[in-house]
C-alpha cells in the first residue's frame, strides 16, 4: 500500500533534487504546497502532486449518475 506522502525518492524525480533545501526551492518556484517535517524535509501529499501533474483524478465525476443504495424487499417477509 502505498503512502499518502510522497517517498523520498519519489520527490527526488519530481524535482531533479537530491538535496532537501533544493527540493523546497524548486516546490516554491513551482508553487507547490507542501510541509515541513521536524528535519525540514518537504511532505508532498500524493493526491495533491497527482492533481499537479495533471493525472485524472480517482473520484467519480459529479456528472456521473449515483448508484442506487440498495434496500430491503419487505414484500417477501411474513
């Protein structure tokens, strides 16, 4: 399973940035949001870099028609 924050090598072939201070340099350059952990290192949620790099998005569309919730056949019961 994979994690909700981007691995280090992961952030490191986003940015072309081994280097930490580098990496935060080139998130703030591209306007990315990001956090910091307690060793500075920048925290890039998944979702969020996906979004930035243009993949589709893994949510229905609102357009899409609801599924029906299913319910009980209460005509079968005695």
């Amino acid at each position: 399973m994979e994690s909700e924050i981007l691995s280090d090598e992961e952030l490191a072939m986003i940015t072309g940035y081994q280097a930490r201070a580098w990496q935060r340099r080139w998130l703030n350059s591209h306007g990315w949001h990001y956090i910091e952990s307690r060793g500075r290192r920048p925290l890039v949620g998944r979702q969020y870099a996906r979004q930035q790099l243009g993949a589709p998005s893994a949510e229905p569309s609102p357009s899409a028609p609801a599924k029906q919730a299913w319910t009980p056949d209460f005509s079968k019961v005695s």
